[in-house]
C-alpha cells in the first residue's frame, strides 16, 4: 500500500500512482519541479492555457476527459487525482471511450488512409 502524502526530508510521498503521474505531467507543464499533493496548479505556475493541455494528457496518459472545470474546482494535485481515479472508475464501468476511436481508425484503413 502507498504512504499517505508527505514530505520527508525533501521527499514527496504520494497516497496513489495517480497522484504521481499527475505530479510528473504538472512538472512537465510547468517546467520542472516536484509538486506535493496539496499544492494547487494555478499557485504553482499554472494557468488556463497550460490548464487546457493538462487535460489534453490527462486524456493521453489516462484515457478519459478530465473536465477543464475540474482543473479550476478541483485545483490541488491531490483532488485532481480523484477525480481522474473516478473517470477512470466510470470508464472501467461503462462503454470504453477509446474503442469507437479505434473501430473507426480501423474503417479508414480499409480505405488506404494511415489511422497513425
């Protein structure tokens, strides 16, 4: 089991693999860094327009539509991860968001169009 989130001497510990890989995304936006989980994007550096390509790799590395308002509602690294882990919940649950996309690369290819 991940410790509960905290810094030790000069360590961050993340409670989920989620908040982690949020953090590495964050860094890559904001131009380095390590970010704790109760750090919030916008004081960190972060801005509407990194805010959208955020939820472009959210979308990338986890494969499900992080609200541009959840960036705004849900600001700290830690509450952003929730609600990911929660799309994500709801995407395991329900119809997979990616297959349509794949289905329908797979239908343009029939026709010698590249799907990549």
């Amino acid at each position: 089991a991940l410790q509960t989130p905290s810094l030790e001497k000069g360590v961050v510990v993340y409670e989920t693999e989620t908040e982690e890989a949020l953090a590495n995304i964050w860094s890559e936006l904001l131009g380095g860094g390590i970010f704790a989980p109760h750090e919030h994007f916008f004081e960190v550096g972060g801005h509407s327009l990194l805010g959208v390509r955020l939820v472009a790799r959210v979308r990338e590395q986890f494969g499900v539509e992080l609200p541009l308002r959840a960036v705004f509602d849900q600001a700290s690294l830690a509450g952003m991860a929730q609600v990911v882990d929660l799309l994500r919940r709801d995407n395991e649950g329900g119809e997979d968001r990616v297959g349509p996309i794949r289905q329908r690369s797979r239908r343009l290819s029939t026709r010698g169009e590249k799907t990549e």
